[in-house]
C-alpha cells in the first residue's frame, strides 16, 4: 500500500511540475542555462549537460519530498 501512495503522490508531482512548466515556460527561460550548463555544437552533432540546473532541481525536489514524508 505505501509504494501505491508513493507512486500516486509522484504522479500528482509531476503533473504538477509539468503544468508549472507549460503554462510558465517564457519566464523560466533561464532554466537550462545557467553557469555550469555545458552545451556543444558542431556540425551535425550536438551534445548539452545540464549539470547545475539538475543539481538545483535536485535539491528543491529532495526539500519537497522530504517535507512531504514528514507530514505523511
């Protein structure tokens, strides 16, 4: 039963985040270019790391879940 909780909470995150995303896309412009974002281009290849955007989302999201488990 936890792990139904747990996924059905995940969900509703993501969904979440995901509307935030869609509908406030032109004013995060930012995300996904921040210092430390490493982006290559070159002929008919391409290759982009984003490191410190990942490491701020993954931060926020361990905030997130953490205040939720403990309010569960």
């Amino acid at each position: 039963m936890q792990i139904a909780k747990g996924l059905i909470i995940a969900g509703v995150i993501l969904i979440i985040i995901g509307l935030i995303y869609y509908f406030f896309q032109d004013k995060l412009g930012w995300l996904g270019r921040l210092p430390g974002d490493f982006s290559y281009k070159k002929d008919n290849f391409s290759f982009f790391a984003p490191i410190t955007t990942m490491l701020i989302l993954s931060i926020l999201l361990s905030v997130i879940i953490n205040l939720i488990r403990r309010f569960l």
